[in-house]
C-alpha cells in the first residue's frame, strides 16, 4: 500500500477522534481539565501527520522536524492529560526534556548526518519512552471507573509500545539505508496499519473513558447524597416542585410524621395534608423559587394523627431527571419552642397567681398610651390590695396568704377575662386597666368588688378589698402620672376605713 495514503488515513483519524472528543471537551471541559490536554494532543497528531504526509512538497523542516515533534509532543499530552484527568500525583514536565532531545537529533540527523532510519528508531524510542510511562501510570497509579477501562488501556498501551518496539527492531535489520519514507519495507507498512488501527482504538477509548467517568461520578454522587439523605440527624423530604408529589423521604421524617414509606411516596403532601393549608405551601414555595433556597423558617406541619409539630423548615431547589424539585428538611422544635414560651411565661407572669407580672403590666400599659394617642381610646387604671392582709398571714400563717391571694388573683381574672387586664404588682397589691366606654367604668368597678368580696375557702375570715382608680385622659396622660394617682387614691380609701372604692376625682 502507498505510504502516502497510509499517512493520510492516519491523518483522517485523529482529525475524526479530535472532532468525537470536542463533543466530550465543550460538554465538559471545566468539569474534567484533562480534556483540554487530549485536545491538544489531537490537535498535534493531525497537523504532524498532516506535515509528513506532504513530504517532498514543503521544506523537509517542516515535514520531517516539525511534523514528527509535534506527534511526540501530541503523546506527551496524553501522558500529561491522563495525570490532570484522574488527579494522579505526578509530573509530566519532565517530558519537555524528550521534546528537545528529540528535536535536536531530529535537526542532526536531517541536515547534519542525514538518516532516515536513525531518526524512525529515534521518534520510535521516543514514544516507548512515553508510552511506558502511561503504562506505569495505570498499572500502579491510576484508579478508573472500573477495571475493565484499566485492562483496555493497558492492553492499548502495551501493543502500541509492542508495536514501536517491532518497528525500531525491522528498521535495523530490514534496508537500513532506504531514505524514501514512502518506499519502506512490508515490515514498515504492518506498522502503520496496525499502530494506526490501535492508535485509532486508543482515541475512541479515550472518549468512552469520559462517559464512563461521567456515569461512575453521577452513581458515586449518587451513592452520597442517597448516604447523607438517609442517614442526616433531621427529617427530609424530596418533592416535585409544581405537584407536591413525594419522591423520597428518608427514616427521621417518617417518624416525625408518623407515615410509612409506603404511605407517602407516590402521593402529593397536599393530598396528606402535611402543611396546615395550601397557601402556606404556596408561601414557602414562593420564598425557595425566588431565592433558590430558604433556611430555619419556623414553620407547623401536620402529623398523620393530626397533631401539629414545630419545625425550623429549610428548602433548596434541585434538579432530578430534568425536573424541578424541592429537597426540604424539618428540625423538630416542638420542646425548644415549648421551653420558650414557658420561660417567656415565666418573665411575665407571677408564679403564684398566674396572672401577668409588673413588667407586663407596664408593656400593656404602653400599649394603652398609645391606642390613645392614636384612636383616642379612654382607658381606667385601677390600683387594689386586700383589707387587713397582714392580720391573715400573721393570723393564719403565710400558706393562708398564699390562698387569699390566689382566690382573689382567680377571681379578679374571671371577672375582667373579656374586660381589661389584671395584673400582680406585688405583695397583696394588684392593677387593673379595662377601657371607659360611655362612663360606665364606677359601675363595672363596684360589679368587680361585689364579685371579688368573699369569704375565704375555709369560711373562716372574710377576704375584701380596696381599690384606688385613675382615668385617662381626665386624670392624667402618663404611665407614671396615672398609677401615682390610683396608688394615692388607693392610699386614701384605705386611711378612710378601707373596703371600698376611690376615684380619684372624687377626692380632688
């Protein structure tokens, strides 16, 4: 067969793997750097092949020095590609010293002592010398998708290094001094055809490796997130987007929802009605859409019993099978924010009687002040304590205290329950504010004290109180200003026989 068409064939090869590989290397290139090396080498073994092919038509530099570097260089590539695309520790710039010393004897034995059969053993060893190097690389370096990528490779490897050994070995002992590069031996056109074919099933496995890598990286992500999704400390959820549909859910959100797995997947959460209604599904869809994804949102699902639990609810926007869905994650807070609210309880409420404490009763007062100044929304403040308290605790001992002002505290609740607010001041001292509306507040105080009056529980000592009342705006329009005046009328009903009621108006 004409060399020249052997060469040309060789050149119509690596231009047909350069364009299969640039599908893989546009697809891919930033994922897998190596790629952008085999390229390269793609590139260089056709415009070499493509310089040697025309051979008598441009200046031998060109088609003997330049062509044949630029085929070692496109294998020096290979090597350097393969290290980059599976992260090998190991250099290639040492090959930069193969490229030169093959460069310089190329220029020798072209111009200086002119072989054709010294610089085919040179380029020969050249790509041995790089090819064992491969070999090496994935015989006790390289780690592939599985082992029998490695076995082809290797077995690649080898017939190419086979191959250039065969051929260095014929150029010796077969017409050592033929200078015609196209009028070579039998021996010369085997090699060709042969290092050509495995040279063209070296390319097409190169381009396969990439859609292996590609296959094992999804099934060992894959592999991951199913580990982390399922074995993850909190409940989680995978859904479609648009339908609601449940894709997967992983042992803590099963528990936490009460559901088998059986139970949810295949069916939508609003047909198991997991949110408390559509719209705040519709909500927090909304908020993951616009921001990609959303973090510790405090948030109620509905248990299969029917119970609500509290979650701090997180959502991220994926893609799965090129559809739009929602991976979501519930952290179960049910006692944290129960602990909450009873410390919040607690820092406002008296422990005793249950009802608010002074500090509530000043956050409600502020709010009374400014519902006036707003609306113009009239309000009572009223000040009482219970008659001859002192004497029961002395009397009777502090437990009996301790009832009097539980039955007062109890009473006083009942009775302004959807009427104004009670609060514990302290002591046996307790606030009231209600709103006046029409004037009617002197009537719903004398109603309260009648109720509250009583005896004890034990029917032992008569419990009566007495109550010191300010009104805003008439008596004043501060916080401070309004209890002094309830406190000092307060004072004056109890100078004054105590049991019963003063207003402060009355006594000014």
């Amino acid at each position: 067969m004409d060399m020249r068409i052997i060469f040309g064939i060789q050149m119509m090869v690596f231009l047909v793997c350069f364009v299969i590989l640039a599908q893989e290397w546009m697809q891919h290139k930033k994922r897998y750097r190596g790629l952008n090396y085999w390229m390269a080498m793609m590139l260089c073994g056709f415009v070499g092949y493509t310089l040697i092919a025309l051979r008598d038509i441009i200046p031998d530099f060109f088609s003997i020095v330049i062509g044949n570097i630029l085929n070692i260089i496109a294998f020096c590539l290979f090597y350097a590609g393969l290290i980059i695309f599976f992260k090998v520790k190991s250099s290639y710039y040492h090959n930069i010293f193969i490229v030169i010393i093959a460069l310089l004897f190329l220029v020798y034995f072209t111009y200086v002592n002119s072989s054709l059969t010294y610089r085919i053993i040179l380029i020969d060893l050249s790509y041995i010398i790089i090819f064992a190097q491969a070999l090496y690389l994935f015989i006790f370096k390289i780690k592939t998708c599985n082992k029998n990528i490695s076995y082809i490779f290797i077995v690649n490897i080898i017939l190419l290094i086979i191959l250039n050994v065969y051929r260095t070995i014929m150029k010796i002992f077969d017409n050592p001094d033929s200078q015609d590069l196209f009028t070579q031996s039998i021996h010369e056109n085997i090699y060709f055809i042969a290092n050509m074919v495995v040279l063209m099933y070296l390319m097409i496995n190169l381009s396969m490796l990439v859609s292996r890598r590609l296959l094992n990286d999804a099934t060992e992500n894959e592999e991951k997130f199913n580990t982390i999704f399922h074995h993850a400390p909190y409940a989680s959820l995978i859904t479609e987007l648009a339908t609601g549909i449940v894709m997967e859910a992983n042992k803590e959100m099963l528990e936490l929802m009460g559901y088998t797995k059986e139970e949810v997947i295949g069916r939508s959460v609003i047909e198991l009605k997991i949110y408390t209604s559509e719209a705040r599904r519709e909500e927090l869809i909304n908020l993951t859409t616009s921001h990609g994804n959303i973090s510790s949102v405090e948030n109620e699902f509905i248990r299969k019993d029917g119970s609500r639990v509290k979650t701090l609810f997180s959502a991220n926007k994926i893609k799965i099978n090129d559809k739009d869905a929602l991976i979501s994650t519930m952290k179960d807070i049910t006692e944290i924010t129960n602990l909450q609210e009873e410390l919040d309880y607690l820092a406002t409420h008296d422990m005793l009687t249950g009802l608010p404490n002074r500090r509530c009763f000043h956050d409600n007062f502020n709010t009374r002040i400014k519902n006036f100044y707003e609306n113009n929304e009239n309000f009572v403040v009223a000040i009482f304590d219970i008659d001859g308290f002192k004497r029961i605790n002395d009397t009777y001992g502090h437990d009996a205290g301790d009832k009097a002002l539980q039955q007062i505290a109890k009473k006083s609740n009942e009775f302004f329950k959807d009427k104004g607010f009670v609060a514990r001041f302290g002591g046996d001292e307790f606030a009231i504010l209600f709103s006046d509306t029409n004037m009617a507040y002197k009537k719903v105080l004398y109603d309260f004290k009648k109720y509250v009056d009583s005896v004890n529980e034990d029917n032992v000592y008569s419990l009566t109180i007495s109550i010191g009342v300010a009104v805003c705006p008439d008596n004043g329009r501060d916080q401070d200003v309004l209890l002094k005046i309830a406190d000092d009328a307060l004072f004056y009903i109890k100078k004054n026989g105590k049991n019963g009621i003063s207003f402060y108006s009355d006594i000014t």
